[in-house]
C-alpha cells in the first residue's frame, strides 16, 4: 500500500546548534556578535510599544537594530537587506532570526526607523555606531 509521508517535524528543534555548526568564527558579524550586547536597543525603545495589548512583538528593536547594523555594513537596499535576512545564513544568524522563520518584510525596516526618530536614534548612540562602522581601526578590535 502507497502512503504519503507526513512531515511531522515542522521545525528546527535544535536550530542555535545548527548555526554553531555554520557560521564560522572569522565573520565580522560572528566577532561583533561576541564584543556588543545589544540588548540596550530593546531598554531604549520599551515605550515604543504597548506592554499589555495586542500580540507580542516578533521584530524586536534589538532585531531590527542588528538589520540596520548588516544593512549599513553591506550598504544594502530594505529590499535587499530583506532578501539577506530570509535566506543569508549569517545575516538570519546574527538578527536572531530562527533558521526555519521566514524573516520580516522590508516594510518592517522603515517602519522601524520611522518609529525610532532622530531622537531615540541619538538615545541609542546609532550615530556614533555607524561612524564607528565606517572608520577602518574598528574592525582592529575584532581580529587579532
């Protein structure tokens, strides 16, 4: 008798075992990953969304934030940077996006950055980053 084989698994149980398993250490993401712990992004722009209503939220400022940080370094479009975060391995790895997740929209990036403002952009120091990204003694920090 002939049957089609359901896929039971729908996810990647084990999926930050797999990024272990393919990102290698000598990435420029892979080192900035390991110096900066971005998760201020998320402290800066906690009154930026509702705390008590509606669905939780999939696109967090840190994610977005590491999205403008791969977007600025490969000077990418939204749609480009879009197209990045759905199939780059490194980059999905890096916005914390799980390898079987689909990413966002690159509506979601400018709505972002229309979100944050100028204001909490200076708040999150981004200026002094992207200078700092564009200078070539910051990627001495990351290499021996």
């Amino acid at each position: 008798m002939f049957s089609i084989l359901k896929d039971i698994q729908t996810t990647f149980i084990h999926s930050p075992t797999v990024y272990k398993n393919l990102i290698p250490e000598d990435t420029i993401l892979y080192r900035i990953n390991q110096k900066i712990d971005f998760s201020f992004v998320n402290e800066a722009c906690s009154n930026l969304y509702s705390h008590d209503k509606g669905r939780p939220v999939k696109n967090t400022p840190e994610r977005m934030f590491r999205s403008l940080i791969v977007q600025y370094l490969n000077d990418f479009s939204d749609r480009q940077m879009e197209h990045s975060a759905r199939f780059d391995i490194i980059t999905k790895w890096f916005i914390g996006i799980p390898i079987e997740d689909r990413s966002y929209d690159r509506r979601a990036l400018g709505d972002f950055r229309d979100r944050l403002g100028e204001e909490r952009w200076k708040l999150i120091d981004g200026d002094n980053l992207t200078i700092q990204l564009s200078h070539p003694s910051f990627f001495c920090l990351f290499f021996d």
